[in-house]
C-alpha cells in the first residue's frame, strides 16, 4: 500500500533535479551572451594591430585615409551550439569577437567584417561575410569623429563667409570666435539620393540648451565623399526658403536685398525656452519629497554578472553595441520560454519643408545606438533602490569606453493588484476578500541618439508575463518655420517647426515554447447564426472561434494596413497542459504603428521589415539580425534585407520560429514638446502571454497574497505568508550623478 507514495516520491525527487540542474545549466551558460570584457576588447585590438598585411593605425587618427578599426562586439555562438551548453551542461563553445575594419587606406577603399577568435587570446581571424556575399559600400560606413571634425572645419570655412549673414540673423551669433553666442549643427541622413554617394544636408542652430529646437534657418549640403577633406564641396544652400548654389551666390543676393533676411530675436538667457529649469506656477509643495521605492528587507532578486533569477525566471543579458538591449534564455520556473529577445532598429522617419526636413530618415542602429547608453540617474531614470551596472563599448575608440550606471535592474510595485477579488455577502458584509500585489522585475537602459532619449523596458511579471516596452523622450527634431510646413507638423516656438515623423522600433523574438519545435496559429471571431434550442422561435447570435494555422513564412508576414488577427498564438504541437490544450504563449502588441513609405519605394527598401507588425520565420543563423549598422547610409541597397527572410516561403509547422515584432507611433509635435516629448502616451511595445503553457496561474506560487475572511465577533482573520511588519524604509544615502563616460 505503500508504493503509490513511494513512486510519487521518486517523481518529486526527480522534479527537484531536474530544476536544480536546469537553474545550474542556464548559470553555466549565460556568460556566452556576455558583451566583451575590457581585457577581451584589448587583446582583439592587440591581435589585429599585430597583423602587419592590414596596416591598421589609431581610430582617432586625423587622416581619413586609414586603415581601422571601427566597431568591436560578441559575435553570438551559433544557438544549436549554445543550447548544448544550456540544455545537457556540455562545455561552452569558445567566445568570439564581431570586429568591423574600415580600408580607407587602399585605392579601393572598403569595408570588412572579421570573426576573431578564441577569447580571450586571440589567434585567428575569418572574414564574415552577410547574405548572398553582399559587399559593404564604402560610402555606407557611419561617420566617425574624425570626419566631423573635417565637417566642422568645413563648417568654420562656409559660416567665415557668410559671417554678416549668420551674425544678422541670429542677432549675434556666429561659429567661431562666439564665447557663449555660438552656432552648432545637425548632420541629416540618409546622405544622398543613392548607393554610393556620401553628401550630407547640415542645418545650423544655435548652440544653447537643447539646440535641436533652436534652427536659424540656414542649411547646407555637403558632398564629403571623397576622403580628402580638401577635395570636398558645397553643392547647394538653403536660406529662408530660397536655394542658392553655393554659399558665394547667397551671400551676394542677401548684400544686395535679393533675399528677404530673417531676423531672430535677441537672445536672452531668461527665455530660454529649451532649457529645463522650471518655470510657471507650480501647486506642489517644494519642501517635501514625492514618493520613493523601497525594499524594506533588501532585493528580492538575485544578478550573477550577466545572469539574473527573480521569481521563477531566469535569463542572460547583454547591450550589444550596434544595437541595444537583448536578452537570452529566458525561462521560468527552469523552462525556457524564449532563446532570444532583441532590439534590432529603431527608426524615425520625418517629412517637412526645407531640404533637412525631408531628407530626414533616422535609421538608429546606423549611428551604432547601442553604444550611446549613457548614465542613468538614480530616482529619475531608475529607482534609488536598483542595482546599476556599467558598460563598455568598443565604437569609433581606441580603447573601451565606460558607460557607468548604463544599465539598471530594479523590482517594483506597480500600485496596481495582479490579481484581486471582494467577495460580497451583499447583505453589508463580506464571505472573503482575497489580493496579490503585483510585482515586477525591471530590466531598462536607455539610447540618446542626439536629439532622441528611448527608454528601453523589459519587465517579469509573476503570473509568466513578459513586456517588452519603449518609452520616448528628448528634444523633438525641429526645422526652420515656413507657412508651407504647417503641412508637416507644427509651429512650436518663433521660427520652430515641430515635424511630423513615424518610430517605428523592430524586436526580434526567438520562441521556443516548451521545446524548440512550435506552430503558429491566429484567433478571430466570428459571428453564428442559430436557432435558439429553447424557444425555437428565436435566434441565436453570438462569437466563435475561428482559427487558422499558419503553414509557410508568407502566410505569417501580415502587412500594414490590412486587417490585423486579434490573436496571435505560438505553441507547441507536440506538449499539452493538463486540460488537453496546447501549451502556448501569444504576443499582444501594444503600438500604434503604420507603414512610412510605400513598398520598394527609395529608402524603404532598407527597412523592408517595416511593412510588417509581424513576421513570422523558421529560425536561421544566418538571419540574426533585421537591419545593420550600414543601413542607415545606404537604404537604396541595403547588405541586410529583412524581405529575404521570407521570400522563400518556408514551412513554418513544427519548427523552430522567429517571431519578428513592428511596434510604434506616429508623433505630430505640439506645443506641449517644448522643451521635451513627455513619457506619458509616448510608449510602445508587445506582451508575451501564456496561453494555455501553465494548468493554473503560476503567481499561486506568490507568498504575498493576503486572504480576509470574517472572524468571530466581527474581527477579520488576515491569512499572509509574509512578514507583517515591513521594516526600515528609505535610504539616508544622498544623490549622486556624475554623467561622464572614460577610456579605460
């Protein structure tokens, strides 16, 4: 009679194992995601620099016509080599450095990507090369601080001879020899109408507290192809919606009054209206401080390196450098639910009336956005509370460059419960009530790419929640008014235009729902029509399910504009919960996105992934990423076109998916931007949920809920399994910011 407990015992002892070394595995193999070292970046430069054949010479280097290197990040492990690691406990294939070389010193000038291996003492090299031996242009390379610092002599040379001009205008500023009344400039991209030119619009605004809102109303544009500054050219000026061919031309017309001149106001310190000291009334009390997060008895979360554990999930992360936050492995309660999520692009597409307007489509990862993650400030960017990590990247250096507090990682109260319920005995009192607070862990880092601050969110709810968030601030972009740019966007400020522009952010997420091996499925609704079976006179109706599997990559790629499936459900074929259904999780995207340019129009090529909410791919290697750092120079023919991935239509049922996720909004910019887009309403992103994957909600497992029920003698009976004093709160420790970033 015994051997029914005897065998569940065994099972329970078994289950415990099987945990304990699925939480041990996933440990030993998060540092395979872990962004390279300082002393790995050093020895990969050291490796390189020892090659005699490549020539290579320091990045900072005044000469453009150098060999060197330009970026330095992890090159992923292959995922059916990582997951022997994660999955049976085998030894971690040998770390890998992505190195990208820029040849200017050779009479064809290019562009090479390198495989460096092993870390962390390098002694080999491969060329990397991208989809169909796609070469990279030259000319599609991001600008380095070398080539802006010709730009700005060139600048210095363009604003001496328009000097009277600019000093009139601005009333009194100048480029050069200005103390506190000096002009800065904005570089616009794409630079060109086509692969392989390299001529870039630059607009010129005053350089003040938050310049992006301060245009004068002068534009250039600059051909700077060819790699002797001294051989670079003016080919037009923009000046009060006039054009003029070079800067000569406009100065001689402006002198003779052929040019209507404009005239700024004087500048004074005190209306400064991009600055954030406050101003207007305010109606909250200054002497006192606003709520603040607490952990009464410390983190409830647990950081090894890059690996964190919080509440049953587990997971690995990283910032790579080209392009922001990812992280891998992610499980709960010890099974994976996901190898990979991503940031791959982020996107800013205006329209406007002066040439800077419309030839302004940012395509982040281009200005290598993962590298611009600066300093977080404690009890703004983060809570007080939160662990602070620092990061170091390897872009356009000559050593790696510390971010410190670049990375926070912080559990919070969400004020809100996960899940509650007042049970009423509707005679004025109650049978119970029952509450759980709902929790989060938050993962976040930040890109100022120039103007633009993303606020990039993942949070770990307890119930098997995922959100993946991005938050926008910053200084909108803003062009010089004209009446005709009322068409594209808003008059913001004397003489500023607020132009009108789609985010589009792009996520990759690599699902691997209770196994590798997943389907993918839609829900919508249906309306039936029947006759009622218990007065046959009448009619039914009401909703149904309809569902449709979807079998091949172009049946799962829905495009904008169409109608969008109010269900989008991952699952596995060949695992059931305990009810019979297959376990799964479905995405549920939380945007207001839109296409921005019509399909194969110019520019949209490079951003072929744009025209999807959703795209849904058989997982591939060869496909790790949606967009490149050079797509933002050369969109016309971009080396990575996410429109392949699909093209060859594969079978997407029981394998391994990609699910590939469009998220954003359209931003008409308005008085209330001055002097910065606000949070609220400015976020965006995409929840995964289970669906069926557990028997139960799994945040049962929480001992923070609290059950009332009523006592005897009308006393409440409180049933909690945590400590019902809460402890010490706030901290005594002082802010403290610093916001540099150092070669270390």
């Amino acid at each position: 009679k015994h051997l029914p407990w005897m065998i569940l015992s065994s099972l329970l002892f078994l289950a415990g194992c099987s945990a304990s070394r699925s939480r041990e595995w996933a440990h030993h193999g998060a540092p395979m995601f872990a962004d390279l070292s300082v002393r790995e970046m050093k020895a990969v430069r050291a490796y390189l620099h020892g090659i005699p054949e490549m020539r290579l010479t320091e990045a900072r280097g005044k000469s453009l016509k150098k060999n060197s290197i330009l970026l330095m990040e992890l090159h992923l492990p292959k995922k059916h080599e990582a997951l022997k690691a994660l999955d049976h406990g085998h030894a971690k294939p040998p770390r890998q450095a992505r190195v990208i070389v820029q040849f200017g010193n050779q009479s064809q000038p290019n562009i090479t990507e390198y495989i460096v291996s092993p870390l962390p003492t390098p002694n080999s090299h491969v060329v990397k090369t991208f989809k169909g031996n796609r070469p990279v242009r030259f000319e599609s390379r991001p600008i380095t601080n070398v080539e802006y610092g010709h730009i700005e002599a060139m600048l210095e040379k363009i604003a001496a001879k328009a000097q009277k001009l600019l000093f009139e205008t601005t009333g009194g500023f100048s480029y050069t020899n200005c103390s506190d009344r000096c002009l800065t400039f904005s570089d616009i991209a794409p630079r060109g109408l086509a692969p392989g030119e390299r001529r870039t619009w630059i607009m010129l605004q005053k350089f003040v507290e938050g310049y992006f809102i301060h245009p004068v109303g002068f534009e250039v544009l600059i051909n700077h192809q060819d790699l002797d500054p001294e051989r670079w050219t003016v080919e037009k000026v923009w000046y009060n919606s006039m054009y003029f061919d070079s800067v000569e031309e406009l100065v001689k017309k402006y002198e003779s009054g052929e040019v209507e001149k404009i005239k700024l106001p004087k500048h004074d310190d005190s209306d400064l209206y991009s600055t954030y000291i406050p101003r207007g009334q305010s109606n909250t009390p200054t002497n006192i401080h606003g709520p603040k997060l607490v952990e009464p008895q410390g983190h409830r979360y647990h950081t090894d390196h890059n690996f964190v554990e919080y509440a049953g999930w587990s997971f690995a992360y990283r910032v790579r450098s080209s392009a922001g936050l990812q992280i891998f492995d992610l499980r709960f309660n010890g099974e994976r639910i996901a190898y990979e999520i991503s940031l791959q692009e982020a996107i800013a597409f205006y329209a406007g009336d002066t040439p800077a307007a419309m030839q302004t489509k940012y395509i982040d990862a281009g200005w290598a956005m993962g590298t611009s993650t600066y300093e977080l400030a404690p009890g703004i960017d983060c809570p007080e509370i939160a662990t602070f990590v620092d990061l170091y990247h390897y872009f356009d250096t000559d050593k790696p460059i510390l971010h410190k507090n670049a990375l926070c990682i912080f559990e919070m109260t969400l004020a809100m419960p996960l899940r509650r319920h007042f049970n009423s005995d509707f005679q004025g009192g109650y049978n119970f009530y029952g509450g759980l607070d709902n929790t989060v862990l938050v993962v976040r880092t930040t890109s100022t790419v120039y103007n633009y601050d993303y606020i990039w969110d993942i949070l770990f709810y307890l119930n098997g929640v995922v959100e993946v968030k991005m938050s926008a601030s910053g200084y909108i972009h803003a062009t010089f008014f004209t009446p005709n740019g009322l068409h594209y966007g808003a008059k913001v400020y004397d003489y500023v235009l607020g132009n009108l522009h789609t985010h589009l952010i792009h996520y990759k997420v690599d699902l691997d729902i209770a196994g590798q091996k997943n389907s993918f499925e839609t829900l919508n609704l249906k309306y039936v029509n029947f006759t009622n079976p218990w007065s046959p006179k009448n009619f039914i109706v009401q909703s149904k399910l309809h569902k449709t599997e979807h079998k091949t990559e172009r049946s799962a790629a829905f495009r904008f504009g169409k109608q969008f499936p109010r269900y989008l459900h991952f699952y596995n074929p060949n695992e059931k919960n305990k009810w019979g259904h297959q376990r799964g999780y479905r995405i549920q995207f939380n945007s207001h996105a839109h296409s921005v340019l019509p399909k194969d129009w110019q520019e949209e090529k490079g951003i072929s992934w744009s025209r999807y909410p959703l795209a849904v791919t058989r997982h591939k290697d060869s496909e790790a990423s949606s967009s490149s750092i050079y797509t933002q120079n050369d969109p016309w023919e971009p080396v990575v076109s996410f429109e392949d991935y699909i093209r060859n239509n594969e079978d997407i049922v029981n394998q391994d998916l990609v699910a590939w996720v469009t998220v954003g909004f359209l931003h008409v910019p308005h008085s209330e931007d001055i002097p910065n887009t606000a949070t609220p309403g400015n976020a965006v992103g995409f929840f995964l949920r289970p669906f069926n994957f557990f028997d139960e909600d799994p945040s049962l497992s929480s001992k923070s809920t609290v059950i009332v029920r009523p006592g005897r003698a009308g006393k409440p009976k409180v049933q909690r399994w945590t400590p019902e004093v809460v402890g010490h709160c706030v901290t005594d420790q002082p802010f403290v910011y610093d916001g540099t970033y150092t070669g270390v």
